[in-house]
C-alpha cells in the first residue's frame, strides 16, 4: 500500500495447503506504518485484498493476536470470526519449538464473507 511513493502497508498471502478445501489462502502478515495506524487504513487495505481474493473463488482468512485488529474486524459484517482463545500446546510439538510456543496469548481466527 502506498500514499503517493511511500510504502505505508504491505500484506503477505500464501497459499494454504487444506486436505479438504483447496481453495484457502491465509494471511501472513500484516503491516501498517505506526503514523498510519489506528485510522482503519489497515482494515480497509485488508478487505481490499480480500475481495480481490473472493473475486478469484478462494477463502480468505486471517489468524491475529492485535487487539485493535480484532476489535475493527469484529465490528464489520463481511469478517466472520471463526476462533477466539489461546492455543493449546500440541503433544507431538518437538522440544525445542515448544521455547517458542505462544500459548498464552489469545488470537482470533477471521474468514472474509462477502
């Protein structure tokens, strides 16, 4: 995203490998420059790309812990929130990812609806 030559924004997407829908691309980052942040830009650069997405046939989702992101897409009809709450570390999680884990933090899982 950019206001005239600057980039102010940028949104990362994959493809999201689904034994059953293979049709889901997932968000991996989204950022907004902190002078840009906290006037919606986000979210609306965010619905953007998510409509571009839908007009392709694919699900859009977004996994985020950011409190003020969570508040903004709760708030908008065409984000339907699918998950909310901490994880659970999973068993067959190997050791030394287990340092990294964050399952005290709380995230909420978000599809684009249109």
């Amino acid at each position: 995203m950019y206001d005239k030559n600057k980039i102010i924004g940028f949104i990362g997407v994959i493809h999201f490998p689904h034994p059953i829908n293979s049709k889901i691309k997932k968000v991996t980052r989204l950022v907004v420059l902190p002078d840009y942040q906290g006037i919606g830009i986000g979210t609306k650069f965010l619905t953007e790309i998510a409509k571009h997405y839908d007009e392709l046939g694919f699900d859009f989702r977004i996994t985020t812990s950011a409190k003020n992101l969570i508040k903004s897409l709760n708030r908008k009809p065409m984000w339907g929130i699918e998950a909310y709450g901490r994880n659970k570390l999973p068993k067959s999680m190997k050791k030394e990812m287990q340092k990294t884990f964050r399952g005290h933090v709380k995230t909420a899982s978000f599809k684009f609806y249109k």
